[in-house]
C-alpha cells in the first residue's frame, strides 16, 4: 500500500472515531410556553464552564492548544485608504503538485490558516471531502482532513482548522491544529435533522446555535461560543421556544467585534427575529423582528462578517441585508455587494478592510480568469488583483484566501491526474 494511500486509510478511520466523539450536554434551563422569548442572562460575564475533555486518538497533538483569545475589543479596527490596501500586482508565487486521493483526481480550492499551513482540496472515496495539509514552504505534512460527502468548506482558524462533518447520529466539529493534526471534536447536535448553524468566528473558534428538541413537544433556540481547541468559551443560552411541528431554521454569525448574531424565522412568515449577543454569550440587545427577506428553502443563506464591523446577509447568488453591530435594524445590501452576485465576501489585511472573490470566467484561447475585488470599510473600490490564466474550464475553480492573506489558486493538472496549487504567501496580510 502507498503512502498516499495509507493516510488516506488512516484519515477515514479517525473520521469513523469522531462520530463517537463529543462534549456532554448541559441540563436544560425552565421551560417557556410555546412562542414565549426566554429570560436573558445578565450582563455580566459568568464564570467559566469546567472544562470537558473530549476523546482523542492516543497520537499526541503535534502542538499544544493555543490559549484563550482576548475579549474582542468593542471599538472597531482602525480603517485602511486604498494606498495602504493595495498590494499590487501578483509576484512570485509558490505551487505544489499532489497525488490523487481517489483513482481519479478530484481537486477544489485551497486555504490557509493564520500560521500560513495551506488545506488544499483532494477529496476520496467515493466523493468524500478531504484536504490534503501543506506547509508554508510548500511541503505536503502526509495530513488529511477528512469532512465526510455531506461537507465542502472547512474553516481556517488563527491556528489550525476545522471542518463540520455530520452523519445520521448527528453533527460535530472536528478540530485540528495548525499542521492539520486532529486535536479533538465538538458535538453540535445528535441528529442532523436538527435545525442548526455553525458560525465562523474571525478572532478564532465559532458561534454554534441548535434548535434543541425538549418535552412537552417544544424546541428551543440555544447558542454557545466554542474555542478553536474544541472545548466550549461561554456556557449554553437559551433564548426562544416555539412548537416541534413548527419549521424552523436559525442563521448565525460573528463580526469582527466578537458580537454574534442569530436570525430566525416568525411563526407568521412574514416576518424574522433577531438578536446580537455579547463576546460572552450574554444577550447585547433585546429580539427584534424585521420584514423577511427575499430567501427560499433552497437556497444557501449565510451571514458573513464585515470589515469594521457588522454583517452581510447572501441567499444564493444574492446579497440582500445587511446587519450594523449590535443594532437592532435590517437595512439593505450595500451597494458594493449588492451590484457583485454571486461573489464571495472575505476579510484581508487582518479584519480591516474587504475583499470580494467573483465567480472565475472563461476567456476562450486563454483559460479559466480569476480575480479579487479590494473594498475599504466604507465600500470605496480599491481596485481589481488579476491572476494567471490557466486550464480550459472554470469548473468548481475559485480564488481563496487565507486568514493570514494568503492567496490560493487551483492549478489544472487532470492530464497527468493530479491535483495542483499555486500560493502567494500573505499577500494581503
């Protein structure tokens, strides 16, 4: 058996020990009639939750967990002009070619941790999602980060990554560290037909909310912030109920002020909640309900956060809201958003300014064209960072960028059946 082989095998048997793996459940707090909004917790910051301490393989970690981040500061990072943003053009660029995963290559797009280590799409057996780890210097660490074929992002972290994979007996982050060693599991939810939301948190670690099932035929809105080490930063809130029989769905996120936000649907359907929580977990506003906006079931919809503060809101191809930290309003999509659909919205120069990756277009003669598009906090259009041309289709291709502003693009390589990369290291650190 190969040694690309190999880790394959031993990456999709560490995928079978997560789904055993998790952290207990808190005892749930008084239940509220149905439709009833919870009590919020006070303000102040309560103590800590003992640790848990999941199950891990017996291989040690090959680097200890990272220490608690600091409070997110209330104040919003200092803003950055287009000259300062700039990066110029694309220099030198680093590339490494990888065997497949599976008999036929099937390759995607790449990313990277705030270390500069790079999770490069190489799925499996049979479609199994799965990242092939990389150095910064563009040595292949023999890592796989496997997601299962039900995920197809994973999520890089100041210190490593992680990947939300999910299966019957429910949902659960798998965290790993910088090199992509696996360092533990979190459970979100014991049944994948929970209504649920994982949501990046940009200084570290995720906002997770679950539509929890209780007696008495209800489901309750929880949330609790987790560490980017798989142990839980804030205890469980509670804060609506409503009936079982009742759809209900609840959208995260988090800004760039450590504020998380979750949205969810009015019984009516006319109309959604929201509300804008702490760094702690503690409630920093009351609900509010604003007019829904213009989603279906089918479509992906997602909170990303801003630069400065705040956050978008994208159904499908569209951006249709936009969310002001810890203000209780819905106001439309910025323009700068709102005329780009379709593109994806990222954070560059540590937080402080914003870039958009549009959908790749092909150039017929020349190859697969990718680009970025450069925004200051206030939606001032920077410019657009053009790069090399490549392959005869743009299929499944997209530009990405790191937390520590490396660019990553997807190189063609199906005529020798291979997966390949090219790098700029922190270009737009």
């Amino acid at each position: 058996m190969t040694g690309k082989r190999s880790r394959w095998v031993k990456a999709g048997a560490m995928l079978l020990i997560m789904q055993g793996v998790g952290c207990s459940q808190v005892e749930p707090t008084p239940e509220a009639p149905p439709g009833a909004e919870l009590p919020a917790d006070p303000g102040e910051r309560p103590a800590p939750p003992a640790p848990e301490t999941p199950s891990r393989p017996s291989e040690t970690p090959s680097e200890p967990p990272a220490p608690p981040p600091a409070p997110s500061s209330d104040a919003p990072e200092t803003a950055l002009s287009c000259e300062a943003l700039w990066p110029g053009e694309p220099g030198t660029s680093r590339s490494i070619t990888l065997d497949p995963n599976a008999r036929d290559a099937d390759c995607g797009p790449g990313t990277s941790n705030g270390a500069g280590f790079l999770a490069l799409m190489n799925s499996g057996y049979p479609g199994v999602s799965a990242w092939d780890i990389v150095t910064p210097d563009g040595v292949d660490t023999e890592y796989v980060i496997v997601a299962g074929d039900s995920t197809v992002d994973i999520y890089p972290q100041p210190r490593g990554f992680y990947v939300t994979p999910s299966s019957p007996g429910g949902v659960w982050m798998s965290m790993n560290v910088a090199n992509g060693d696996w360092l533990g599991s979190f459970t979100v939810t014991d049944s994948w037909n929970t209504p649920y939301d994982v949501a990046p948190d940009p200084a570290g670690g995720a906002l997770v909310t679950v539509w929890e099932p209780r007696e008495g035929d209800l489901q309750v809105l929880t949330s609790r912030f987790v560490e980017a080490y798989a142990q839980p930063r804030t205890s469980v809130r509670e804060w609506v109920s409503a009936p079982t029989d009742e759809a209900r769905f609840v959208i995260a996120g988090v800004d760039t002020r450590g504020r998380g936000l979750l949205l969810w649907p009015e019984p009516s359907g006319t109309g959604w909640g929201g509300r804008w929580l702490k760094p702690d977990g503690t409630a920093l506003t009351a609900s509010f309900t604003f007019p829904a906006p213009p989603v279906t079931p089918h479509d992906v919809t997602n909170l990303y956060p801003l630069a400065g503060g705040g956050l978008a809101l994208r159904s499908g191809a569209q951006w249709i809201a936009h969310f002001p930290s810890g203000e209780t309003t819905a106001a439309p999509a910025p323009g700068w958003l709102a005329s780009h659909p379709g593109s994806d919205l990222v954070l560059v120069r540590g937080g402080r300014a914003n870039a958009l990756i549009p959908p790749s277009t092909f150039v017929e003669g020349a190859g697969c064209r990718e680009t970025l598009l450069l925004f200051t906090q206030d939606g001032t259009a920077c410019g657009e960072v053009a790069f090399p041309l490549d392959g005869d289709t743009c299929f499944r291709r997209r530009l990405g960028i790191g937390v520590d502003g490396t660019v990553v693009q997807q190189v063609d390589a199906r005529a020798t059946n291979q997966c390949a990369w090219r790098w700029w290291p922190e270009f737009l650190k």
